[in-house]
C-alpha cells in the first residue's frame, strides 16, 4: 500500500509541474510523467526518497531485497538442480552467498 501512495503523490507532484493547469486523464497524466522522466531523473527521485526514509525504513528495505535476491537465486539452482530437494537447495545457496561475500 505505501508503494502505491508514493506513485500517487508522484503522479500528483508531476501534475502539478504542468505549464496549463487542466485535468488530464489518467492515461494523458502517465505518459506525461514517463516523458518526463529519464535515468538521471529517475536515479535522482530514487535517492531523494531514500533519504526520507528513516533507518528502520531502509533496513527493511534492504532486508527485502535481499529475500527477494535469494529467492531468484533459488530459482535459478532448481532450474540448473532439476532433482534437487529443498535441503540441497538452501546448501547451494548459502555457497553462492559465501562466495559473494569473498
């Protein structure tokens, strides 16, 4: 839900940026925020919100990202270990952690 009101409020902010005040409908709004936007921007807005995050914020963030790192991570060793049972799966994978971290 706090994904979702963050893209609303910033569909709102970028019409509120528009030279002509009107209403858009909400198709003429979206194309009109992704012609706007490009990586820079993008890469820009992404850390403005990170530093309005507070710690607790964005450890759980973090935190997500990395179960949904690993998660893929486990799906690409059942893809390559057709026979693998759980138990290998999570060996594996504590393996390719490690490595990483070397």
């Amino acid at each position: 839900m706090q994904d979702r009101r963050e893209f609303f409020v910033c569909i709102s902010d970028a019409a509120d940026e528009l030279e002509t005040p009107h209403v858009l409908d909400p198709v003429s709004l979206m194309r009109y925020v992704f012609n706007r936007m490009n990586p820079e921007r993008a890469f820009q807005e992404q850390v403005e919100r990170y530093r309005r995050m507070s710690g607790e914020e964005r450890l759980a963030l973090a935190l997500e990202l990395h179960e949904l790192a690993c998660n893929v991570a486990r799906e690409g060793i059942r893809h390559q270990h057709p026979g693998a049972d759980e138990a290998e799966i999570e060996r594996l994978l504590r393996y390719r952690l490690e490595l990483a971290r070397q």
